[in-house]
DNA sequence: AGCCTCTGATTCAACCTTGAACCTACATGC
DNA sequence: GCATGTAGGTTCAAGGTTGAATCAGAGGCT
C-alpha cells in the first residue's frame, strides 16, 4: 500500500498544495492544537486536579436544570466517544463529583448528576480557568478578531460533523 | 484546597467572565481542539498508517538538508517533549522509516535521519493529507479569514511560549 | 409472542503519553 | 585536576484513550 507512483491515478492529477499564506495558517493552527490544551490542562491540574476534559464535563452537567443529564447527550456536548466518557464518568464518581443512576423516564439512559463537591469544584475552579483562557486566547484580540476566530473554528467544526469520512480519496 | 469563598481574596475580586462573543468564540475554538486532530489523524492512519504527529516529524526531517535532525530541534519543531519523541523515532526506527546515529559533530547529540522508505512514505502520504487539511480547514475560507486565523493562532502560541507558568493566579 | 435490529452503556486489551529518575557528555569554577 | 552543574537522551511505571466486543432495553415486523 502508499506506493508512490500510482497516486496520480487515484489521487487529482496535480493535488492542490497550500500557498505559502495558507501554509503559515495551518502550521500555526496545528502548533496551537498541539500546544494550548496541555496548557490549560497544566493551569487546570495545579490549581483544581482537572484536566480540561473533566472540566466540561463538570461545566456541562451545572448548566442543565437540575444539574443532571443522560450520558449520550453528555458525550454529544463535549463531543467524545460514549467509552471515553464512561471512563471519565467511573472515576469521577470515585472521587465524589457526581452520581450515576438509571434514568427514571427510560432505563435505558443513564443520567450523572452532579453532587455539591462537584459543583463546590466548578465553581471555585471556574475563575481560575476563565483568567487562563483570557491569558492564552482572548485578550490581545480585537472583537473583530474573535468574530472571525469564531467563524473559522466554526466552519472547521462543521466540515468535521457533516462529512466525517469524506476526505477519504478525495476524487 | 481549592475551597470556595476564599477565591474573592487571592483572586481578582471580579473574575473578569467573557462575553457571550467571546465564550462563543471560545467554545468553537474548543470543539475544533478536541476534534480536529482525530478527524486528521484518521484519514492518515486509514491511508498511510501515520499519526498527525508521525506526518510531521517526518515532514520535518523531509524538509532538511540531508533529511537529517538533532533529536533536540526536532522536539523542539514539532514543541513536543525530547521523552515523546524519543518514544516515537523508537517506533519508527522499528518501522525503518529513518534511523539513529550520533550526531558526528559532538556525540553528545544524537540524530535522526530519514530512510528511503520513510522519505517515499511521506511523499506518497502528503497529497491525501493536503487534500484533508483543505477540506476541513483552508477551503472555503476567504484570504481575510486565512490571515486573521494565522494572526490569532500565532498570538496563541506567542502567549503560551512566552509565560508557561504566569497563568499561575492571575493577581 | 418471537425475531431482528438499533441505540445506550460498559468493559477489556493494546497502545500512547507523561513525568520522574537516570545516564552520559560537556562546561564551568576552584 | 577535580567537583559541580547542566543539557541531551533514554527508560520505566502510572495512568488515560481507543476500538472492538459485549450486554441490555426498545421498537418494528411477521
């Protein structure tokens, strides 16, 4: 498989490298992918015992009514995978942050539901977090800066959703 | 630790909470973080058996004279940690994609250098990984947005580079 | 009822990353 | 010369993620 040679049969005759100006884009795009969330991971970690992950986690079940929501529609909110997301959940019921329990409107679901040291812990975690993500992201740029950050991740994110096997030999 | 009620002491006394424009912006920018990668990483691993890691510590060796690097700039190119890298070249080493050897200079470096079948595995790799990259990210942005994007991901880094550590209570 | 299928959720093995500990080679100071 | 310190690189244990396999409940079809 990959033999060179034969992909200007499959592939487009001349495939459409980047311009210089797209180049620098993605490349520090791809630095920022790299590098930001360990960073905020780090900020996280050392002053509350979070990664970012559990982070939204935790930020998603306080938002909802009665701090409780189904696993499924918890892993569409942070987009993961349900196995990930069971992981997560199994430890942190542990370590007392929530509670699961079967879906009183359809045994089929299971709900989390945050208890108060999970919530004791969003909170006094949150101004923390929120200072790290002005520091690394938000300040510095101007509204019209962070329109467009907000369009062009935005669009990425909907390229991803909609065709999620699309690039696949991309005729 | 991290008790409540006391962060109104070391912390600003009004955790400066975004905006809805900005915490929109924000959570895009989340998304793409958590999701770009995999979706990148699957379409080389299903075409080329390559992580978007591998892709661009290979890329980085390809694009040097004599597709020779000290272990050390390489790390430092793909800003990632001399522990990781040294896993990853192991594993690829393995794979003979390129090999090891003391840096002939001074042995106390030691570098990397691409093998013919690493050098043909990336060049037959680029033209699918191009093609994702335009289609998840570039295409379908106008130059202004490809600018700002760059400008925005660049200040990311810069600020990450710059203050590793001053997240640290933002007084 | 019985069968098939789909979705929600969990588990497990394989693999990868992280961070600390360790080793080597060089440089500096006394 | 010798001790100390520092940077490059490797290794190892601990922990997290992935993807496949599995199980259970719900709905549709005959």
């Amino acid at each position: 498989m990959s033999e060179p040679g034969e992909y200007s049969c499959d592939m487009p005759d001349e495939p459409r490298w980047l311009t210089d100006h797209e180049r620098d884009a993605w490349l520090a795009l791809a630095k920022l992918m790299f590098n930001l969330p360990s960073a905020l991971d780090a900020q996280l970690l050392r002053d509350s015992n979070l990664t970012l992950f559990d982070y939204f986690v935790l930020s998603g079940l306080s938002m909802t009514p009665g701090r409780t929501m189904r696993l499924s529609d918890l892993a569409n909110f942070v987009s993961c995978s349900l196995s990930r997301l069971s992981n997560v959940v199994k430890r942190m019921e542990q370590r007392g942050l929530l509670r699961r329990a079967p879906d009183p409107e359809s045994p089929r679901y299971t709900v989390a539901t945050l208890t108060d040291a999970g919530w004791d812990l969003v909170v006094a975690a949150a101004p923390g977090h929120v200072a790290a993500v002005r520091h690394y992201v938000i300040d510095g740029l101007t509204p019209s800066q962070i329109d467009v950050l907000r369009e062009v991740a935005c669009h990425v994110t909907r390229q991803i959703d909609s065709a999620p096997e699309s690039a696949r030999r991309p005729q």
